[in-house]
C-alpha cells in the first residue's frame, strides 16, 4: 500500500524536490511564452500574446539599475518593473532564510544539484576542492559582484542611469538574451558546454565560484534571521552533516552556520541521525523552521509579491506590442526583406 505523504514530518529534501519543479515548470511556461513573443516579432508580426512580466527575473543588472533609480527617484521604472521586483523578493528571501532561493527556486541551482547527483554517482563520497584553491576561486563572483555595484552605484550618475533604463538595448534585453540562446555562437556553446563538464568534476561549479547573483545573495545572508544551528550537546560527532554537505561546510565543528554559501537546503538537517540537533532556526534555537514552513515563506513571498504587484501595477511594463516591434526593427532583428 502507498504510504500517506505526511507534510508535518516530510524532510526536507522531499520538500525542496516539489518546490523546484513547481519553479521549473514556471520558469518553463514563462520561457515558453516568451519565446512565442519573440517569434511572432521576429517575423514581423505584432504578437497576439502578452509578454510574460516573469521573464524580468533574469535581468539582474537591470534591477540593480533600476534598484539605484529607485533610491534616486523613489520611483519604479515602467520598462521592467518586474525585475526589480523579482530581485527584491529575492533579496527579501535571503536576508531570512540564508540563500534558500538558490536551492528552492533557481532552475540554475536545481540543474546544478542534477549535476552534483552525477558527481556524486562517479566519485562515490564525492570531492572537495583544495582550500587553497577553493577560497581563491570563490573571490571571482565577489569580484564580478564588486565591479557591478561600483559601475552601477559609484560610476554612474542620474543621467546615464535613467539613460539606460530607457534605452532600446535595456527595453529589449530580454529579446536579445533569449535570442542569445536560440541562435547561440559556437564560442558561447563552447563556454556552456564547459561549465556543465565542469560542474560534474567540480560540485556546484558555477554557483560557487562564478555567479555574481549568488554573492549578493551569500552576502546578504551573513544577516539572515535563520540559520542552521547546532545543539552542540545532543550532537554525537557522528560527521554526517559534514558529509551530505553540497558546499562543503563543516557543520559538525560550528555552533551557527553563518557561511555565504549555505543554501538552507537542509541536508544536514535531513542526514543527523540525532534528531532536534541541527535547526534552522532563529538565535537561541528558537522558533525551528519545518520544511513544509520554509516552502510556504518562499512560494508566498513571490506569489504574494507579484500579487501585490500586479494589483498595485507594477508587474506589466508600459511598453505596448507595437513599440517593441519599432524597438525590434530599429536593433535590425526582424526577419522581413
Ligand atoms: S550547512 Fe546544511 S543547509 Fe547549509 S548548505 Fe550545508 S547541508 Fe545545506
Ligand atoms: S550529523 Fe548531527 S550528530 Fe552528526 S556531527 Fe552533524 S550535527 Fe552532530
């Protein structure tokens, strides 16, 4: 007989595994949807859809734009105003559950972990990359993180900002990142093609030591309310969380995981064969997180979010069908003699 699923007791990666796909296939309906946009431009032909609001949510630099307009003019731009929304829900996540977007919500973090099951499948106990290496390494993302805070908050004033935002490159952004993909270079085929080989030797290669998004977020979870806590008297040194660990911490030795690269994921959690020894929970190991809690927090900070948005009209951009199409022929990226 099927056992009946018990949300109350579910571990965590059970959890996790149904908040991901319920992302993926939203990232994939919003994918598709605006793929379809494009199409109908691109041949010259004013769509007969909406473009999705969602896919603004891979336009960082651009929120991080219209994050410093906002501050300047306490206004929400209208060319994406659902990016900058997306990012702050982001944000918002992070500075409560440590980096548990990059584990519940980011399709880049789901295929990472797929990733990391075919290392694990290989090299068996899995391989941790030398110290000396990993720490160097792990500078590059603060590195890219660093050069786009300075460019955007230190380089460029009012005029260029609101410049930019307003620019046919910013409006269309999106096109050409899809576009980007569809009709990828051999170079840039190369380059992806590498990073998935390189992520199978190397355990979460790109979110550990190249994407400038994940060291905001890591940053911002140096503050974050919960964080895995250990009972260092109910812990039997067993080492499992150690073990299970994706980003290599040592748990069994820390009273608070305060680490930038801990996703909240709960794997430790999941793997104590103690039970009640590690949390995620606040200082003082108060008010523990269940699974099934943390899910809720994360889904109805974007659902409730992007509510709140569409409610307030702040969601949809101001950019009609027809303006794109100018945008799109302007850029010479329709196919019409
Ligand atoms: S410390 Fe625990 S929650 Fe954090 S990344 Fe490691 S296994 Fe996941
Ligand atoms: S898995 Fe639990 S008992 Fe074992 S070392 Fe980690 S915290 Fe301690």
């Amino acid at each position: 007989m099927l056992k009946k699923w018990n949300f109350s007791t579910a571990e965590f990666g059970s959890i996790r595994k149904i908040v991901q796909v319920i992302f993926l296939i939203t990232v994939i309906l919003i994918g598709y949807r605006f793929y379809t946009f494009t199409v109908q431009l691109e041949a010259g032909i004013i769509p007969d859809i909406d473009r999705p609001p969602g896919i603004e949510g891979f336009l960082p630099i651009s929120a991080l734009i219209s994050l410093k307009y906002y501050f300047q003019t306490g206004i929400i731009n209208d060319v994406h105003p659902s990016g900058l929304l997306i990012f702050l829900f982001i944000s918002a996540i992070s500075i409560l559950i440590k980096k548990s977007f990059c584990s519940y919500v980011c399709p880049i973090g789901f295929l990472s972990e797929i990733l990391t099951k075919i290392h694990l499948k290989i090299f068996k106990k899995g391989l941790r990359v030398n110290m000396f290496i990993d720490y160097p390494l792990r500078l590059i993302k603060y590195c890219l993180l660093v050069f786009f805070v300075y460019t955007i908050f230190f380089k460029m004033n009012g005029f260029a900002i609101k410049q930019f935002l307003y620019s046919s490159y910013n409006i269309i952004a999106d096109i050409k990142m899809l576009m980007f993909f569809t009709d990828i270079s051999m170079t840039a085929a190369i380059i992806i093609i590498s990073l998935i080989i390189l992520s199978v030797f190397i355990r979460n290669f790109w979110c550990r030591y190249l994407c400038p998004y994940g060291a905001f977020l890591g940053f911002l979870s140096f503050f974050s309310l919960f964080k895995i806590r250990r009972d260092e008297e109910a812990c039997v040194s067993c080492k499992k969380c150690d073990e299970v660990c994706p980003s290599s911490i040592n748990v069994s030795k820390s009273k608070n995981i305060i680490s930038d690269e801990c996703f909240a994921c709960g794997k430790c959690i999941d793997a104590c064969p103690s039970k009640g020894t590690l949390s995620l929970s606040l200082p003082g190991k108060k008010f523990r997180l269940k699974p099934v809690i943390v899910c809720i927090i994360v889904v109805f900070i974007f659902s409730g979010g992007s509510f709140l948005a569409r409610y307030t009209g702040n969601w949809q951009n101001n950019i009609s069908k027809k303006d794109y199409m100018n945008y799109m022929i302007e850029n010479g990226l329709v196919n019409i003699p």
